[in-house]
C-alpha cells in the first residue's frame, strides 16, 4: 500500500464509530464536557436525569459520561434480570472501551454507589476512584446492622415475587408512595417515582433480590481507589445512627472517608444540590 493509501485508510479508520468489541455497538450513554473522565450512575429504577443539577458544572472541569443502565427508566430491557449488576459493570467498561478512556472517576447513587465497588474491585486499573452516594456495600445492614446473605435469602425472593405480582396501577401507587421517603423535595418526588414505574418490572424486581443478596464487604480489600460516600442523614435516619453505620460497614475499604449531608433523604443530589455538589467535588478532588 503506498503512503497516500496509508493515510486515506488511517483517515476512514478515524471517522469509523468507536466499537469495543467487534459486533457489538456502543452504549448509549450520554458523554459531555472536558477534562478527566468521570462515570455518573444513577440508582435502583433511576434514570440519568438523577444528575442534571449537577452535570452543567460538572462538564465545565470534568467529561463526564452519564449512564443509562437497561430496563431502567424507559430504556428497553436486555438479557436476564437476575444478572443485571453484572451486565451494566460489563457495558460501562465497554463504554470506556469505545470512548478510548483508560481510567475513569466514578461516582455513583444507590445501586450506582454498589457497581462503583464491584467495578473497582474488578477492574482497578479502570478506576480512579468511587463516590458512593448514600449507599452501602450490603444493602440490607440499612434495616439490620447484623444481616447475612444467608438470612435475607428468603425476604430478598419474597420481594422479587411480590413485585412482579403486582398489577400496573398497585406497583405504580407504590411506587408514588415509596417515593415520599426517598425524595424529600416535592418538586422531584413525582419524576423519581415516574422512572420506576416506567422501569421493565423483571429488570427491577431481578436488582432489587441481587442487592439484597450480594455483599461487597468481603471484597472491600481489593478495592485499592479512595473511597469517598456521601451519606444522607434527616430525623429518620439521624447522623448519629448514619456515621457508625457507615463507618463499620466499609471497614474494609483501605482508604474510605466519609461525608454526612443533613436534612435530605436518600436523594440528596436533589434534597440538598448546593451541599451535594461541594460535597462531590470534595470527593473527587480528595
């Protein structure tokens, strides 16, 4: 091939979509801004609009990648529910494959804090570090401090069961009042209950039993990036309750810190946006 073919050849190549892996597209994610790479994942049933207070800012320091996971929030559904935190951890690093990005900032909300753990235990050389927004290695610790995989077992397929036998109008009235304990800003309340009734049940239901009966802590360990959580605390929850159960539950994270961002539920991105984003810059730059 002469050097004029060379570089036309190398030129089509450029302008070719980024692929991973052969076959397979990118995923569709949202990408904007410059500057370091840092993932944003939202949580059980949530849809990237979790983080719209902050991605302007965000985006004017950072390129930040926004993940939609599948099923969740109007997004078609793929593969097994059961294997759902397996298959969005796969379809981030294919993300960062196609966007030709070799290590990444990682901050992540609920279930979006959990992948963050999986994801760097998995892959530490992809990730540069974890924010976990109000959520813990094991979900269930939040309801019993002493919970095992083995006893929430039985509950975590009961739950799965019970939501799937629901009809549309008693899952969707459930989730509108579900939501009032997760949401304290009532601007937000009726969107955030919206993207779980318009999440693929099976999906939801198949996260939900995999939460409960996956534990992180005992990989905390491999998990070498700083670990930064952003916990909520209100008169439900109080901070002297918050703290020690954070703390004991990343115990074994090797460099973990910890922040408490008072009167806000389990959405503090949206109960509390100025407290939240200084918080998560303090996280990333720390």
């Amino acid at each position: 091939m002469t050097p004029l073919r060379t570089l036309i050849a190398a030129a089509a190549a450029l302008m070719l979509p980024a692929v991973a892996h052969a076959g397979e597209a990118c995923p569709p994610f949202e990408v904007t801004g410059t500057g370091p790479d840092l993932v944003l994942v939202p949580g059980l049933g949530s849809s990237p609009e979790t983080w719209d207070g902050v991605t302007v800012s965000l985006a004017q320091d950072y390129r930040v990648h926004r993940v939609h996971v599948a099923g969740f929030a109007g997004r078609p559904a793929e593969g097994d529910p059961a294997t759902l935190l397996q298959r969005t951890e796969a379809e981030i690093i294919r993300h960062l494959d196609c966007q030709k990005v070799d290590r990444a900032a990682y901050a992540g909300h609920s279930m979006g804090g959990f992948l963050g753990l999986m994801l760097a235990a998995d892959h530490p050389d992809r990730i540069a570090r974890v924010v976990a927004v109000d959520s813990l290695p094991f979900f269930p610790l939040i309801y019993n401090p002493a919970a095992t995989v083995q006893g929430t077992a039985g509950m975590a397929e009961g739950t799965r069961l019970g939501i799937l036998a629901q009809d549309r109008d008693s899952y969707a009235e459930g989730q509108r009042r579900t939501v009032l304990s997760l949401v304290r800003n009532p601007a937000w309340q009726g969107r955030v209950a919206e993207w779980s009734i318009a999440s693929d049940r099976a999906t939801f239901a198949g996260a939900v039993h995999a939460l409960m009966t996956t534990d992180m802590r005992p990989r905390l360990p491999e998990v070498k990036a700083p670990v930064r959580v952003i916990a909520a605390a209100n008169p439900y929850a109080p901070r002297a309750q918050v703290e020690p159960l954070y703390t004991a539950a990343y115990a074994g994270a090797p460099d973990m810190k910890l922040t408490v961002i008072e009167d806000s539920y389990h959405f503090v991105m949206l109960d509390q946006p100025e407290a939240f984003e200084a918080a998560l810059r303090a996280a990333l730059a720390d």
